[in-house]
C-alpha cells in the first residue's frame, strides 16, 4: 500500500517501482535525450522497436539494446525490455531464438501504415499466423497497435472495427496466445478486454486518461494533443478513468511516450506523439488522486503489469511529493526541441526519487 502521512490529503507517496510496458525511446540523438526520463521513473520498459529500419533480428535487437544501455549512466538500475517488429516475412525461427536467448521479450504487431514507422509492418494478420503458433507454444506475448487501416473506415473507429475483425480471430485461433492491447482508447476495447480471458490484458496512457478528441481542436488546431490511436470523445476517456482506477488487474500502465521534434509536429503533416515520460508518474498519480484511487496507483504501474508478463515485481519503491511543479513549454535545445506532454501547465505531483534499490 501506498504509504500515506496521516489524515488529509497526502504529503507523499511511495510505492513499489513501477515499470512502463509500452515507450518509443528512438535512437541517435533522441535516444540520449529520451531514454533518461524513462530510466529515471522506470525500473523496466517495454521498448518500441519501430525504428527506422526497424528491429526485426536478435542481433538489431542486442545492438540496440546496447546503444540504449550506453547512453545511460552505469549506476542507473533500468533494464530495457526488447520487442521484435512483426513484419509479414519474419521468421518465426529468429522470433524464438531471440525469446529463448532472452533478447526478446515480446513481439509487436503494427498494421502496416497504422502509424509512425509502421510501413513494414503487418499487411494481413493471416501472414503471420505460423509466427503467432510459435509464440503461442513458447508463452511469448503478443503486442498489439490494435487499429485497422482502411481508409474506408472513419479514424476514429478504427480501433472498435480492429477487435472484431483482427482480435477476436487471433484470439480464437491462439486461446493460449498472451495478448497485450496497448494503448487503448475506447469503452469498446475496455469491455473487450473485461469479457476476454486471462490471456488478454491492456495498457492504458497517461494522456488517453486526460484528454479527448476537443483536445485537439482547442481554439485552433493542436498537433501536440495528436496521437495514435487519437483520442475519442469524452466518454471513452472517462470509461478509460474508471478502468485504470478500477484495480482490474488486465489494465496497466504503458505510457506510449513517442517524443517528435517540434518542427515535425507542428507541420503540415505532423507526426503522431506524445512525449509524457518526464512527468510520466505525475501525470497518472493526478489522474488517480482526482478519481479518489490513489491507493490504486500501486498495482496499476508496479504489480498488474509483470504479474501478466510472469516477470519479478520490483524491490525497491519510488516518491512522488505533493507540491506544485510547473512544466516548460518546450524540453532540450538545438535541433532537439520537443514539447512535453502537460507543457506550460502545473501539475500537483513532483516525482522525488527511488530508493531501497537492491
Ligand atoms: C508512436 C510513435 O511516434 O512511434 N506514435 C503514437 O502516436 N503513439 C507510434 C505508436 O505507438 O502508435
Ligand atoms: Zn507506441
């Protein structure tokens, strides 16, 4: 349980470690901006492998978990989690050795053309069927970008047409499959998850539980507020509220954080992405104080999370303070400006440390 300073609203809060189960760290110079506000937060992270190319192979998989490992500092305590990118021709030899040479925790299946650095992906679930038997077989979980991409279908249904026509069907045919849906968005993904088995879990944003779709729109177009899957109307975002708090042990935390510089998103074509991991905690720790769930926030980003991956909880805890903390407009410098998520605003919670690390 959260420790709490006596009656009242609470000073202080320190919990178990938590992990992020879904972050975009990049690579080259974003990479050794991005990966530290992660590792600061995070024990753990389950990393994104949508690099340009992307990480098909144990040996781009071990490569690039070394360029992450190098641009931390060595005392750090932050294990990155690596996920191979599905693509229709992957082997599923390679997926398996890199499983079993614990390069690869997990694989990621993105729709081809679903979102940022997803063209290699998966053109027809189907292909990668002989893939997913072998996961199965191996208990290697499945990650999902669960949107389907049509054009014919409106965007914002793309994740509601995406359960039934893609989901359902791998989860009949692979009843055994761990499956994770990350980043949902919707009250449709919310209930699919609730009436699925023990095999299907969810993570859910810190800015999916904060924003909706007026978001971007407020007062004039607001490329920062814009992600994949976009966020819908208000009402998913509070069914997404009450799912998070609810101490439902199938939804956990994955921030999605997917840092873009500046100028690429505030452009005629903006990319998709929101960079929430320097305040990552005190953005959900808000989120769960306002829904009076504080003493839910624990199992959310620290239990739920390795307990479906059958990964080791944390040893050692982290604070967050109440106290006022203004956020700057824009992070870094040079060539490397990014706009955090909660930029110009104050948040309640400041994030203070870890400690009792092993
Ligand atoms: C992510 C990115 O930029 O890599 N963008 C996003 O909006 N979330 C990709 C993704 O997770 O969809
Ligand atoms: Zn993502």
């Amino acid at each position: 349980m959260p420790a709490s300073d006596g009656a009242g609203p609470r000073a202080h809060l320190t919990f178990r470690q938590p992990d992020d189960w879904h972050v975009h760290l990049r690579d080259d110079a974003m990479l050794a901006f991005a990966a530290s506000y992660t590792a600061r937060q995070f024990a753990r992270a389950i990393v994104m492998p949508n690099l340009v190319p992307p990480v098909t192979t144990v040996a781009a998989a071990e490569a690039y978990r070394e360029r992450i490992l190098a641009v931390l500092p060595e005392d750090c305590a932050f294990t990155p989690l690596m996920t191979a990118y599905l693509t229709d021709e992957i082997d599923p030899g390679e997926v398996e050795a890199g499983f079993r040479k614990g390069v690869f925790t997990a694989c990621k299946l993105y729709p081809a053309g679903a979102t940022t650095n997803s063209a290699a992906g998966v053109t027809d679930v189907r292909k990668i069927w002989p893939v997913l038997e072998r996961m199965q077989t191996i208990g290697m979980p499945l990650l999902v970008h669960g949107e389907v991409v049509s054009p014919d279908i409106d965007v914002f249904d793309r994740e509601a047409v995406f359960l039934e026509t893609v989901l359902g069907p791998v989860l009949r045919d692979f009843p055994a499959l761990k499956v994770v849906l990350e980043h949902i968005t919707t009250e449709d993904s919310i209930r699919f998850v609730e009436a699925a088995g023990p095999t299907l879990a969810a993570t859910i944003t810190a800015h999916h539980l904060r924003i909706d779709r007026n978001a971007m729109f407020e007062g004039g177009l607001r490329p920062h507020a814009y992600c994949l899957p976009v966020a819908k109307r208000r009402h998913h975002r509070e069914a997404l509220r009450k799912a998070a708090t609810s101490g439902h042990p199938r939804f956990f935390l994955g921030t999605d954080s997917a840092p873009h510089r500046k100028h690429e998103k505030e452009s005629a074509c903006g990319c998709a992405g929101i960079f929430s991991a320097p305040t990552a905690l005190e953005s959900y720790a808000q989120t769960f104080a306002e829904e009076g769930a504080l003493d839910r926030l624990e199992a959310f980003a620290s239990e739920f999370g390795p307990r479906f991956y059958g990964l080791p909880l944390n040893e050692g805890t982290v604070t967050l303070r109440r106290e006022p903390q203004d956020l700057p407009e824009v992070m870094g410098d040079g060539d490397l400006r990014i706009v955090p998520f909660h930029a110009g605003e104050t948040l309640s919670w400041r994030f203070a440390g870890r400690s009792g690390l092993p």
